[in-house]
C-alpha cells in the first residue's frame, strides 16, 4: 500500500513539475504579457529588467499557488473524525522563507538599480534640445535653437519631429496641472511638474512614428491629450526642421476657413468686438455682433504661458471662424468674415469647457 | 480555574430603530458599520460599472469626460474611505471585544460618534452630485488640478467630507487601541491575543500615525482653495509634489489598514477550517508589526516618475515590505498543509483571498523595480494591481469574516448552496475584469481616461473587463438574496457552529448586551479548543 501510494504521489508531483514547465513556456511566448518592442536604447534596457521581473514572477506565482492548490485538493476532509496533527511552527521552515524571499529581492534590487543607473544618465551634449510644455489639453513642443514651435490641439494632436541615432534632450514644464509625458515604446514616462523642469535623454535607433499621449490626469480633456514621436533620418529631420522655419508658426490647423469671405462690402467702418480670457474661462459668455459685416475681434488671453483661441461655430457645431492659437499674456486682432443673423457659440479649441454665445443681428 | 463574572444578559436583539439609532453597544455598533459600509459599496460598484461601460468601446457613449471623471473619482474615494476601512473596522468592532473577552470597547460613546460620522462624511461627498458635479480629480486629488482655478465646489465638499470620515478613524484607532490594552480578560496575554486582535492594534497604530497627517493636508488644501493658502499651488508659490508627500505618507500606509485586519479574518477562518492551529503564531504578528513599520517608508514609490524622488531608497523598501507578506503567505500554506480542510464558506474566501492576494503580491513587486515603474505607472496595469489587492484580498477577506460571523450575528446560518454562487461568480468575475488589465497597461492605456482610439487595439481587452465587471454585479444577487433569506428562515447556528477557536464562540449567538455570562480559562490563543480536546490534545 505505502509504495503504491508514493509511488502515485510521485506521478502526482512529476505531472506537477510538467505542469509548471509547460505554463512557464506558454506564459514566456504570450505576446501580450510583455510591454511593446523598445524604440529607445533606454528603452531596450527596462525590456531586459522586464524579462527579468516577470520570469522570477512567473517561477513564483506557479510555485505557491501550485502550494495552495495542492494542499487543498490533497488535505481537504469531508468526514471530521479527529484532528489532524496540532504543529504550530517550524523556526527551519520560517527562516528559510524569509531568507530566501530576501535574497530573491537583494537580487531584484541590484539590477533594477543598474538598469535605473543607465535609463537615468543623460549626454553632456545631446544632438537636440526640445522644451515640451504640456497644458490642459495639449502639448507644444518647441526648438529653442531653430526657433521653431509645434502646438497641438485635441482634434490635431502635434508630432514631435526628433533625428534617428541620436541623443535628444527634452525638458518638460508646465504653466498649469500636472501631465506626464509617455510613449509605451519608449517603456517610459515623466511627469510634467508646475514649478519645476523634468529633463531626461532617451536615442532613437530606427525611423518611425510613436504614439504617445499624457499619463497624469489633467481634467476634462485627459484623454485627447495625445501626440506622437516621428524619428527620422538626420537629413530629412533638418529638411523638416528648415520647411518648419520658412512656415510662420504657430498656424491655424487647415481646413479652418480663416477670413475667406471678403472684407464687409457696405458700411464704412468695420464693427469691433473684444473678448478676453483669463484663469481658463472667457472674460465674458455672451457677445453681440452686427450681422452681414465683417467684424474685427480683439482677443485678449491673459493666462501666462497658457494656449487659448476663438473657434466660433454655427447651431449645427461647424466652425465658421477658428482664431489663431496665441499663448498669453498676448493679444491679436481676429478678422471674422460676415456672419448670417442666427445664435453662434465661441469656444476655446484648447480648453473645450471654455466657451459662450455670440449673437449676431 | 479563572472565571470572570460579568453582567449577566438582560435583553434580547429584538429592539426598535430607536434602540439602533443611540446605541453604545459595540455589537449593534457593528453591525451598522457593517450595513453602512455594505450600502457604500453597492454605491461604489454601481459607479464602477459606469465606468466599465463607457469603456466597453471606443468612443463615447453614455458619460461625457465631465461625469465620466466623477465616476471614477467617487468610485475610488467611496471604495476606500467608506467601503473597505469602515467595513474592516466594523468586523473589529463587533468581534475585538468578544475576542479578547471584554464587555464593550474602551470608549462606547465615542464608538458611536465615529461610526455616525461616516454616514455624514458620504453624505457630504455624494451631495456633490447635486451641486453642479462631485469631485473630479481622481482619489488622489493631485494639486494642482484639486484648487479652486481648476475644480468645483464638489472638491470642497470632498474635503470636507473626508476630513470627518478621517477623524472618525482617528477616535475608532484611539479607542481599539485603549480597549485591547486595558480590557482584555485576566489570562489574554499579548502573545495569546488571536491574530486578529493583532492586525486590528497594528491598523490601529497605523492610523493613528498616518491619518492626522491625511486630515491636515485635507485642511491645507481646503485653506488653499477657500482662503488663499498657497501650500500646493507653484503658481503662487506652493510646491505640487509636496501634496503627494502628504498624501502618500498617509495613503499608503492606508492599503494596509486596508489589507492588515483582513489578513487578520482569513488568519481566524484558515486554522478553523483545518482544524489546525496557526502556523507560526509568532512569526505572523512580527511579520505584521514589520508590515505596520515598513509600510511608513515606501510612500514615495507612488511617486517615481515626478523626478523628484530618491529613487534608489524608496525601490529597496519597498521590495524589502515583500519579505514579511511572502512570510505570512507560506505561514498560511502551512496551517493548509497537513489539515482536515473544510470547505465552507468563509474557508472558500479565505482560500479566495490566498490565491488572489498572492497575484496582487506579485505585480506590485514589478513597479518596485524603478525601470519597470516608469514603464507601468499610471497606467492599466497599476489598476490591476491595486484592484488584486483590494478587491482579491480585502473584498475576499470582508465575505470570508461575513460567512463566518453570520452565526454569530445573527443565531443563523448563511446558505451554503447559494454562498458557492456568490463565490464562484465573484472569482470568475474579478479574473474576467482585471486580469486584462495587466494586458491594457503593458500595451500603453493610461488610467483615468474617458474614451481612447479603435486604433489602438484596446477594445477587446476592455470590453472583457466589462463583462467581468457586470459578472461581479451578479455575484452580488445571490449574496443578498441570502442574506435576506437566512436571517428568515436560515439554519439555526447555535453558540459555536464552526467548532471556533476563539472566545467569541463561547458566548450565545447572537451574545447578550455586555457580552459574557463566564469565560473560559484562557491558556493558549485558542482557549475554545484548549477547552474542547484539553491542552494535551492542543499540542502544547
């Protein structure tokens, strides 16, 4: 009896060990339980940490759930003749299981360290700067040394143009909440911290584009907070770079039909308007134009270091008038065509909360 | 032999709301704790599956991001604050007196003003829904974004809110603490005090550590939103991180005041049901007390992508608080191991907890590696791991003490055919909705996000997690039915129906006011068995 029974829980406990093996294959091979192929060099090193990580984890998790299945399958009593053997410890069995569980972590930490060594060094002479300001709701990516800057509106997210097989450096502000800067290719994020400036390198090997898109968040428009990486070829990024510069930025987002009627055929002098913004809301919600004539609309935003325009649109949501983006505290001047009489709302293409009624009669 | 005589039983539980309204008695305190924190969770789940639905697909369907950002700021808020830590306390409540055999808690009039509290404090945070919308910057309410230029009164309201719900764990942890100190029965030394008593001491030491801490920055914000504070605000000269400081130093120890008393009920059902003791009695309370210690220098690590963090301490602790949790896992396997296992319902939920808790160990442990944090924060997968800590270990370790204190409570039996329902309904439920998370967050799906691209191959996965989710809404039908159903017509329990190990058992079910007619000799921490088999068959 005692030998057929050991041997069985012999069989019992290979079947186990082929068990664990073939689910610690088949969770090494599911695509899905790994973060996305790097497209950075730092990137590539947290993949290794990652592969690291999760095969100590898989190994882990088989070992005591296997415990725990097993010893209730192999212990469970439906009769209750009697007790079971009273122990009440095993000092052996408790410093093993805490020894061991700490060295596993000693070994965890190490490398994680290394790797954190490398992922945070930076160049002392990156290829590229780029300022990144996120803002509620978008980000504005600018290039001090060529003077050019791309800003983004939610329904136009901005591409950050950066050169393949070189080291960029990108500083990261806010003027209002906190975001956090994140490509999942790049297995890396960074928050975007008011009052202070976060810096970090990361290199492109291969061209390609990368989307990414805030990961702290920042209120209503969150989610639309989206942008994505184009690395490119140190020559075309220059020719990207130098087109950039020949176009005067920032630039309404095509397609907004800016002053494409003729200026006002009839009266004499054009109707003037103003409106301002201030601490993420328009100075007033309700604005009364003449109709048929154009009119000039003077805008005020007098948020600093925040994005705003005016986007008019008619009772059916199309935009009749969409107004230049200008960070504040600045001030510009709209030439808004002619206007049917009707009821028109203005909003702030940025800042989607922002917005009011334009009556024109 | 030790007999300690106390006021005799007087009156039965049949009393009129009244009675329920001005009660001191910790039983019936607890109870309303458990009933209230019960409400506060269908509440919160509701708002869950609010979240779960918008997000089923791409687009946006039923919420706008206005709502959609009340819902799952009040479904964490809520959970939390009026869900896990109330209903925790509540099981201290009606069971640490029993346990250690005292006639009440230390403090029965300020027991009574802190469960009111609660009701008040989710008054408060839901009466933002009225009030042109509830909070809406995450649980965390990160300053910037929670001041006044950017959120709405429902913000104050949350402030205010949970600055009485913050208070009333603070009296609650003040009382538990003098009431296990002073009143245990003559024999209950510390190191006989049941598992349980011990989690409810540390929570309490915890609490009452972090939680001042908590209400003072609910304070700061509220001035710098109301009065012009400028603690947390760089536009006027306040620091933003220094509110995660705050925050953090109390909210992470507060997952263990979340996750410590339920280890302490599945620590009580597991020896029961394996009719074993518990293994390692000792290691457990100082893996708890390490727990308790630990826990107060890992708050950082909530932090790692602010740049403002010394990364390399912060990763060690926070590694090194695996060690005592994995101690505690194979102390658990071991009082399994060897035993007569009964598989009733509160052991179903203990072994619920155990497979669960144990994923939820495990994917902490890779936001502890910096590298990997910076992959995997804020997104997916973070919610994954917190919602296998909570909702594997705590909700599991809340049904597991339900089950088994149901009897005790109430004179009756829970069903067990219908109990197994709940159970599996609820494990395959809560698989179905995180498990995918893990794969969204590795994939790049931040949290917290309303809508998000067809493009982006998240649509699958979500829409799993959302049938997971309204699985779970299932399992919560035949619980109730149950309930409503047993405390009718369910089996009568007797004093001690599960043959308990602890001096609860050893009163009448439901006990008189004040507890105890006599208690038993209290030689071991398990003074029900020592007077079932003897102390010889105890092993000692």
């Amino acid at each position: 009896m005692p030998s057929r029974r050991s041997r069985l829980s012999r069989a019992r406990s290979l079947g186990l060990v082929a068990l664990a093996a073939l689910l610690l294959g088949g969770c090494s091979q599911i695509a899905g339980l790994y973060p996305p192929a790097a497209a950075t060099d730092q990137g590539q090193r947290i993949r290794d940490l990652y592969d690291l990580v999760f095969a100590i984890a898989v190994v882990i998790f088989l070992f005591v759930e296997g415990l725990i299945l097993w010893a209730v399958f192999r212990y469970r009593r439906r009769d209750r003749v009697g007790l079971p053997p009273q122990v009440h410890g095993n000092n052996t069995l408790e410093v093993v299981w805490t020894a061991v569980p700490m060295a596993i972590v000693a070994v965890l930490f190490f490398f994680s360290w290394q790797t954190l060594n490398t992922v945070d060094a930076r160049a002392a002479d990156p290829a590229l700067k780029v300022d990144v300001v996120g803002f509620q709701w978008q980000w504005q990516f600018s290039y001090p040394d060529a003077g050019v800057t791309v800003i983004g509106l939610p329904d136009s997210p901005p591409e950050l143009h950066v050169p393949a097989g070189q080291t960029v450096e990108l500083d990261l502000k806010s003027q209002d909440v906190i975001h956090a800067f994140y490509v999942p290719s790049f297995l890396f994020k960074r928050d975007v911290v008011p009052g202070k400036v976060n810096v970090f390198d990361f290199r492109i090997d291969q061209p390609g584009t990368y989307r990414g898109q805030c990961a702290e968040f920042c209120g209503l428009g969150h989610d639309r907070m989206t942008f994505s990486v184009v690395a490119q070829t140190p020559a075309d990024f220059a020719a990207w770079l130098a087109a950039k510069k020949a176009t005067p930025a920032p630039s309404a987002p095509a397609g907004a039909a800016a002053g494409s009627a003729p200026p006002s055929a009839g009266s004499g002098q054009a109707a003037s308007l103003s409106l301002s913004a201030s601490n993420i809301a328009f100075g007033s919600a309700s604005l009364t134009a003449p109709a048929n004539t154009a009119f000039s609309l003077t805008f005020d935003n007098q948020d600093q270091g925040i994005p705003h325009n005016v986007d008019i649109k008619d009772a059916s949501g199309t935009s009749v008038f969409r107004g230049d983006v200008v960070t504040g505290p600045a001030r510009t001047s709209y030439s808004v065509p002619a206007l049917k009489p009707g009821s028109y709302t203005f909003v702030c293409d940025v800042h989607p909360n922002m917005s009011g009624t334009l009556t024109v009669q | 032999m030790a007999t300690t005589v106390l006021r005799p039983a007087t009156t039965t539980y049949r009393t009129g709301l009244y009675e329920w309204l001005t009660t001191t008695d910790h039983k019936k305190i607890g109870i309303l704790y458990v009933l209230n924190s019960f409400l506060f969770f269908l509440l919160a789940g509701l708002l869950a599956l609010g979240v779960r639905t918008e997000l089923a697909r791409p687009g946006i369907q039923f919420f706008d991001e206005k709502l959609y950002n009340q819902l799952f700021t009040m479904h964490g808020t809520v959970m939390i604050f009026l869900f896990i830590i109330p209903m925790l306390a509540g099981f201290g409540n009606y069971v640490v007196p029993l346990m250690i055999g005292a006639a009440d808690m230390a403090f029965p009039r300020i027991n009574a003003l802190s469960f009111w509290m609660l009701p008040l404090g989710g008054l408060l945070l839901f009466s933002g829904f009225l009030t042109g919308g509830a909070a809406a910057e995450g649980w965390t309410s990160y300053s910037p974004l929670a001041q006044a230029k950017y959120a709405g009164m429902g913000t104050d309201l949350w402030l205010v809110g949970l600055t009485l719900i913050g208070t009333s764990s603070i009296l609650g942890a003040v009382n538990f603490l003098v009431t296990i100190f002073k009143l245990r029965a003559p024999g209950m030394t510390l190191f006989r005090m049941p598992i349980l008593v011990w989690t409810v001491l540390v929570t309490s030491v915890l609490v009452l550590m972090a939680t001042p801490v908590f209400t003072s920055a609910l304070i700061m914000l509220f001035i710098d939103r109301n009065y012009g504070g400028h603690f947390f605000d760089p536009a006027t000269g306040g620091n933003a991180i220094l509110w995660q400081n705050v925050f953090w130093f109390y909210s992470h120890p507060a997952v263990y005041v979340m996750i410590l008393p339920a280890m302490g009920i599945i620590s009580e059902v597991l020896p029961v049901f394996s009719r074993k003791p518990l293994f390692g009695y000792r290691a457990f309370v100082f893996a708890t007390s390490a727990i308790g210690a630990l826990g107060f220098s890992v708050w950082a690590h909530h932090m790692f992508t602010t740049g403002s963090v010394f990364l390399p301490f912060f990763s060690l602790m926070t590694f090194l608080i695996a060690v005592p949790t994995g101690v505690k896992m194979f102390n658990w396997i071991a009082t399994l191991w060897g035993g007569h296992i009964r598989l009733a319902s509160p052991m179903l939920f203990a072994i619920g907890f155990l497979t669960m808790f144990l994923i939820g160990g495990i994917n902490g442990a890779f936001s502890a590696a910096v590298p990997v944090d910076f992959a995997l924060h804020d997104t997916y997968w973070v919610v994954a791991h917190i919602h296998y800590v909570l909702f594997g270990g705590s909700v599991f370790g809340v049904f597991a003490g339900i089950y088994y204190w149901f009897p005790k409570m109430t004179g009756r039996f829970l069903d067990e055919r219908l109990a197994k329902v709940h159970f599996v309904l609820m494990f395959v439920g809560m698989n179905l909705t995180f498990f995918p998370m893990h794969l969204l967050g590795l994939a790049g799906m931040p949290r917290r996000i309303a809508d998000y691209s067809p493009a982006a191959g998240w649509s699958e996965l979500n829409l799993l997690a959302t049938i997971g989710g309204f699985t779970i809404a299932a399992s919560m039908l035949p619980f109730i039915w149950n309930v409503l159903v047993s405390l009718r017509s369910g089996v009568e329990a007797g004093d001690d129906p599960w043959e308990g190990n602890t001096l609860e058992w050893a009163t009448s079910s439901p006990p008189p006011p004040y507890n105890f007619d006599h208690l038993p000799e209290i030689r071991s921490e398990r003074p029900l068995f020592d007077q079932r088999h003897g102390l010889l068959g105890s092993g000692h």
